[in-house]
C-alpha cells in the first residue's frame, strides 16, 4: 500500500521505477515524513508508472561532485535539473523501487509541491 505520491517527469519517472535511476534529483531535501513510506511515481500526463520508497538523501555542493554521481541520478549537463541550473541541490536516496505493468490515471497534484500523502 502506497501513503502518498511524488511527481517525477519522463522519462525520469520510469527509469526510477525500473531501478535504473537510484537518485531522484530536487531543489530541495526530502522532508521526513516522506522517507521510508511507499510514494506512488506520478508523471505530467496525470498517470501513475510504479511506486517508490526513499530513504534519505544527500546534498551536492559542486557540480563535479554532481556529475560523479550522474550514473545514479541520470542528469545530463544540458538538463534543466542539473546542479548548475538550481541554487541548491539534493537527491533522494532510492531504497526500494516497483514499476506498474501498465500505468493507471491518477488525479491531478492538488498543488506545486512534488509530494503529497494520500
């Protein structure tokens, strides 16, 4: 059973969901209450691809640092999410990773925020 869902573009979303992306990059770090409970992976088109379990994050504070870890997170240097684009820059820490065999409609996010709990 999932708690909540986190927002994740494509093709990030599936290659989290496939393990291949072990790294899930943000602005931000990952609030508490999110680490260690089952988050539904929602894209843009509103649908659900798998599911995800963080469990920690770290923080970047070089690009070099950054791209050393690009096998992890998957963000290239001509992204719009690499280090260089962002005042800060962290990643969550993917513990356990479940794709859908075929993706199911989700609602909307009710707000901006990338992570809410059902």
């Amino acid at each position: 059973m999932t708690a909540g869902k986190v927002y994740v573009r494509q093709p990030w979303a599936d290659m989290l969901v496939s393990g291949r992306k072990r790294i899930e990059t943000a602005h931000m770090r990952l609030p508490d209450r999110f680490a260690g409970v089952w988050l539904d992976v929602q894209t843009e088109a509103a649908t659900i691809v798998g599911r995800v379990r963080f469990d920690g994050w770290i923080q970047w504070h070089t690009a070099d640092a950054f791209d050393a870890d690009g096998e992890r997170h998957l963000v290239g240097p001509h992204s719009p999410y690499h280090f260089n684009k962002r005042r800060q820059t962290f990643g969550w820490k993917v513990a356990e990773f479940e794709p859908l065999s075929q993706p199911k409609p989700a609602q909307r996010m009710r707000s901006q925020f990338r992570l809410e709990f059902y």
